[in-house]
C-alpha cells in the first residue's frame, strides 16, 4: 500500500468501459481546477478503437479509444491510474489485467458484487506489487483541486457548493459512496474543505481499508486532521483502533460509525452494502464507536453530534497556527451543456430535422399518429402501413389492398431484367446482401420499372387539358418524347401482360372512378395501330390506376395529387416491390453458391478487329525472333512445297528471314530489304519458308 499522495494536478487515468457521463465530469472538474491537461488520457473499449469526443471547458477535444489495456498503456505511459467501469462479470479479470500493467499504480474498482474469491486475489496481488486498489463497489476519490474519479462528488454545483475545486486541510476516508458526498458538504461548512476523499467500497473485502488511508493522510504535510465515517458489519475499523494505539497516528481523527439503529430491531439486518448487516456484538456501530473512542479517536455521541465535532477540532487546530487560512478563489464557469440547457428552459435552440410520419419518443412508436400496438391488435396490413407512413392517413382497405397488390405483382419478373441481372452479377461476386440489392436497385429509371411516375404524370396532364389520344399521342412524337408506360419488348396486342389484366379487374370491381385507366386504354388502342408491341404495361396501368385511386377516394386535394405524382410516391412502390424479388435472387445466387460470372465471349461484338490484328502480327513477329528454325512446330497435316528459289536480281517475296534449306540467299543489303509489312494473308504459309500457318 502506498504511503503518501496518491493524485496531483499532473494525474492522468485511463477509463475502462466508455461511459459519457463519468468522463465528461472529470473534465469538467479539470476545467474547474485550472488543470492545462485533461485527466483522461485515454478510453480502453474491448474490440473498439478510434475517438470519442467530449469537452473540456469550451473547447471540444478528442480523447483516443484503444481495444486494449496493454494498447492504451503503451500509448499512455504518463496515465497511472487505471478507472474500471466493467460489470461485476468481467470487472476481476480487466482489474487484474491493469494491475499487471508496470505503469499502471492505482486501480479503481466501480462495480459492485465483485466475488469474494475475486476480490481477495486482487487484494493480494495488489500488496505484493505495491499498489493501490479503491473498491469494488465505491463511487471513487478527490483530491479537492487536482484530481477526481468519476460521478465523485455529484455535480459541479455540488463541487462548487463543497469548495472541492481547491484544496482544504482536512483528509477523509469512507466506506459509503453516497455518504462521502454528505460529508464533503459537512466538512466544506465548518472547516476550510478537504484535501483527500476516499470511499473505500461497501463490500466485505475492500482493496484499501480505512486504517490504509488515515495511515497515507498521516504522512500528507497538506492533511492536518481526519475524518473518518465507518459503518456496521465487519473488522475494518480495528485496524484503525490498533493504528491509533500504536501511536501511528499523530493527528487528530473524528471518527463515527453508521447503524447504532441495528439494536432496535429484533434480527439481523442488511443495509445497504454487502459488508453492512448487523452481526455480533463486535461488529455493531457502538462497540466499533467505543472502541475508537478509548483508542484516542475524537467520537460524537450521535451523527447529529458529527458536525460540532469537526468544527471544535479544526477551530483548535487554527487556534494552535497548525492550519493557514486558504486563499479563496473564484472558479470559472462551466459552459452548460444544450441538452441540459434546453430541457431546464435557458435557452432555445432551432431543429435541424422535421418528422411528420412518425414518433418514438412515447411508449411505443406511432405511425402517423396510430399506436404499434393498434396496428397489432387490429390486424393492419403492409398496404395499410404504407398508407400511414407515405399518406399520413388511413386509406379505405380497397386501396391498402390495392398497394398490396401492386407489391406482389411487381415483386419480381424473372432472373433476365436489368435489375435482377445486376443484383445476380453482384451476389455472384461475393459482395453483401445489401450491395447485391443496390446494384440491382440502381437500374431502375426511365427504362426499367421506373416510368410509373412518368406515365401518371403525362397521362393525368393530357386527359385534364381533354386531349384525344390522337393528339396526346402526336404531341409526344413531335417533342421526341416515348409515351410512357405504352410499349413492352415481349408482350404484345396478342399476348397481354397479365398484370395489367389483373390491376384492371380489380380496379373495375372495387374503385368508383376509373376515368384515367379509361383513357390510358384508349391511347394503347391508338399506338396498338401504329405497332403490334405499344401495349399498355404494368407501369402505365399502375401510374393511371393510381392516379383513379387519389381521386376517387376523396381523400386528397388536386394540390396532393399533384405532389404525391411530382415527389416519385409511385416510382416508390415500384421500388418496394422489386426489392423483394432482388433480395430473393440474392439469397438464390449465394444458396446455389453459384461462381464469379463471366459473360461469354460470344455474346459479345468485338468491333475493334483490325486493331488486334496488327497487334497479333506484332506479337508474331516478336514470337519468330525468339523461336529457332528448327523447333518451330508445323501444323499438322501440312507438307511444305518444293521452294523455288527467285531470281538473283529480285528480292524475296517476304520480309522475313527465308529458311536456311530454301536456298535463297538472304539480303545484306539493306536497300533490298521490304520496308512494308509482309501483304500476305495471314493464314497463308509462306512461300519461301516451312513454317506453319499463322492463326487469325
């Protein structure tokens, strides 16, 4: 155990298990103090790294996150106090883990119910090496002016009202967490504050006791009397009794022991601590009182009593010039954070995100104002849901049926459009769910699946402005715009899209209006005789059914139509329903575990021929220099002819080097030689030479 200061204004830690709050005090804390650096060096959050932003003062900084203990106390050397915020499950084995780290002096233990077996290895490993533990189960320590760990001491205001951002004369040490904030308050009112606080932790194996840090008081110039608070339960304080005896202690101790309340009843009772329960006579808080008291401990008759004790020992003490009176100071103010600004009324802060549809902010979501447990309970559906969340109204079941219908009809159409293509090729690749259903995504627009808007959009301007589809039709042409939704590369005049017939049916029996499916109809009977393909499709038929549907149930004002058609509501559904079918090509490619694809080499048009063929020949040429006349292989069934060698006077019909056994003798002259590339085809041999024919 140490025996002398444990912190100073130069004290860095190193924080165990991200925790936003905690961390953001200490800083405020170093803020208030004046410290020039802050006290966290650095964040340990098994299997993460990066930064995490917080502030200090005004200025907002980063602080390093290391996955870790031995990263971060690599990359901190300086940090020796290690802060463990792990659950009582794995708060042993990191505490342990720190305590092996050489730069590593303090470790403090948060969690509460930490095994006992645990705890016990840490203490004793703790002793053998030299170091200090605080806790389990303890919120902490402060050096008033210097250092804090963690939620000690509450709130800035609460450190502003204990006098907590200097340093005091008076040291204390405590077994309760929640109890050392009330006497840090105490003690601020009738003396000049504390130096030290210590909460040692409420279980029945502390890692530091009391008598450890009066003992490390004792030997701190600063610390000019103590403050003990003990509790029922356990040993803990003869320790204290048997330091005070053997004179180890020279300065004053005001001393009380919690629970003198456990006789008044008739069993054993457990407070709050594990450590806290009503034993034998010799762990009550009066035999622990008495016994502090006979060993020369300053003990009141009651907790009430506590208050004039540490005031009449800290007046003597000043009396008697052993303690200087502390230089007050004004700490600067602490920036209030926005969040809590806004909540308490201070200020006012504008959105940045406006949200009509829904909200999570009660019980339960709402979708557009219905409780989650209402669509439940009264069975909405898919279609019923789409209504809430893009009309922001309950549409009648005919049209949620109707969207539902949409969605299962548009949910796939095979494995060979453009989208599924996409997503197949990208699955096959091996990439992600979500990449293979985006690439698939991607592809629709005006081409594929992506004309619902278009086609409700032109359909819904030509029939209000009462154009026969004579002329809607030729006015398209003349601004070299296709008609959409009109137009399908299989279906046909004689060979129907059953989508389409489906959609109509249905609209047929269930709308009260279906004027502009009327009128798309008409124009498909115009552009049917013009070409036997300029059928209606399904995205004209959901772009004007769509449109009936907006009309026809009253619902929506001709400005909403309007913009429901301009914003791409339909191309949306389109969207929604085609992602079903993409998902399921996806998990079908990866199921069957299907190979990279590689589009096949006949099915493409190489246009770029002529090119090649001058790089074959270049190639050729590079592969004749570099292979012997004698291994060059002949092809097969192919006999060279008897070479006539040509006249001396003429040069050889080819620009190569002739064949040894040719007989014609080959040019020395460089004049002679052809400048041009040989003109013969290429799968003709040469007539000079045994080689074998050159492929194309």
């Amino acid at each position: 155990m140490a025996t002398g200061q444990l912190f100073s204004k130069t004290t860095q830690a190193l924080f165990y298990n991200y925790k936003q709050l905690p961390i953001q005090r200490m800083l405020d804390f170093d803020f208030l103090c004046g410290r020039e650096t802050p006290s966290v060096a650095g964040i340990i959050n098994p299997g993460s790294d990066g930064f995490q932003k917080l502030f200090f003062g005004q200025e907002e900084i980063a602080i390093p996150v290391h996955p870790t203990i031995e990263a971060a106390c690599n990359a901190h050397p300086t940090a020796d106090v290690f802060i463990n915020f792990a659950s009582f499950r794995s708060a042993a084995a990191s505490s342990m883990s720190a305590l092996k780290q050489p730069t590593i002096r303090v470790v403090a233990i948060i969690a509460e119910g930490v095994p006992e077996s645990d705890a016990k290895q840490l203490i004793s490993y703790a002793r053998a090496n030299n170091k200090v533990i605080i806790g389990p189960a303890t919120v902490g320590g402060i050096q008033a002016g210097a250092f804090k760990i963690g939620d000690t001491a509450g709130t800035i205001d609460n450190i502003i009202q204990c006098k907590l951002y200097r340093p005091g004369s008076v040291g204390f040490v405590s077994k309760s967490g929640g109890m050392s904030n009330e006497l840090y308050n105490t003690i601020a009112r009738v003396t000049d504050g504390i130096y030290e606080g210590i909460a040692i932790g409420g279980d029945v194996f502390p890692g530091s006791t009391l008598s450890d840090h009066i003992l490390r008081f004792n030997n701190i110039p600063q610390v000019k009397m103590m403050v003990v608070l003990g509790e029922l339960g356990g040993k803990d304080e003869y320790s204290l009794v048997e330091a005070l005896k053997q004179g180890k202690v020279q300065k004053p101790v005001v001393a009380w022991v919690s629970g003198t309340c456990a006789r008044l009843f008739k069993s054993e009772v457990q407070f709050g601590h594990a450590g806290a329960k009503s034993g034998g006579e010799l762990e009550s808080a009066q035999a622990k009182n008495q016994a502090l008291r006979e060993a020369g401990a300053i003990v009141p008759t009651s907790y009430e009593a506590l208050e004039s004790a540490i005031k009449e020992t800290f007046d003597k003490l000043a009396e008697e010039g052993k303690i200087s009176p502390v230089t007050e100071i004004t700490p600067p103010p602490i920036p209030e954070d926005l969040k809590t600004a806004i909540k308490s009324g201070k200020v006012r802060a504008p959105t940045h995100i406006i949200s009509t549809i829904s909200d999570d902010r009660g019980e339960e979501p709402c979708y557009a104002g219905v409780p989650m447990s209402t669509i439940i309970e009264q069975g909405y559906g898919v279609g019923d849901v789409i209504s809430l969340l893009w009309f922001k109204r309950s549409l009648p079941r005919y049209c949620t049926q109707f969207i539902e219908i949409c969605i299962m009809l548009c949910a796939d159409h095979g494995p060979c459009v453009s989208g599924a293509h996409n997503s197949i090729v990208t699955a096959r690749a091996g990439k992600d769910l979500v990449s293979s259903l985006v690439s698939g995504l991607l592809t629709i627009g005006p081409r594929f699946g992506g004309a619902i808007d278009d086609a409700a959009r032109y359909f819904k301007d030509a029939y209000d402005r009462g154009l026969t589809p004579y002329e809607f039709v030729e006015g398209m042409k003349k601004k070299g715009i296709r008609v959409p939704g009109i137009g399908h590369r299989i279906k046909s005049r004689d060979n129907r899209d059953k989508r389409v017939q489906l959609l109509q049916k249905y609209a047929h029996t269930h709308f009260p209006s279906v004027k502009y499916m009327e009128y798309a109809v008409q124009v498909e009977t115009y552009t049917l005789s013009k070409a036997n393909n300029l059928v209606l499709n399904v995205d004209g038929a959901i772009g004007s059914l769509f449109l009936d549907l907006l009309s026809g149930s009253g619902m929506f004002t001709k400005q909403e139509i309007d913009e429901i058609v301009e914003i791409g509501y339909l191309n949306g559904l389109f969207v929604l329903a085609r992602s079903i079918g993409l998902i399921g090509h996806t998990f079908d490619q990866k199921r069957l575990k299907q190979p990279l694809y590689r589009h096949p080499w006949e099915d493409v048009l190489y246009t770029n021929r002529r090119r090649r063929c001058r790089r074959g020949r270049r190639t050729l040429r590079a592969r004749r220099r570099s292979t012997p006349w004698s291994t060059a292989p002949a092809p097969s069934g192919w006999t060279p002819a008897p070479c006539t060698p040509p006249p001396p006077s003429s040069a050889s019909p080819c620009n190569e080097q002739t064949n040894q056994t040719c007989g014609t003798p080959r040019p020395t002259d460089q004049t002679t030689r052809p400048r041009r590339p040989c003109q013969l085809p290429l799968l003709t041999p040469c007539p000079c030479s045994p080689r074998r024919p050159i492929p194309g």
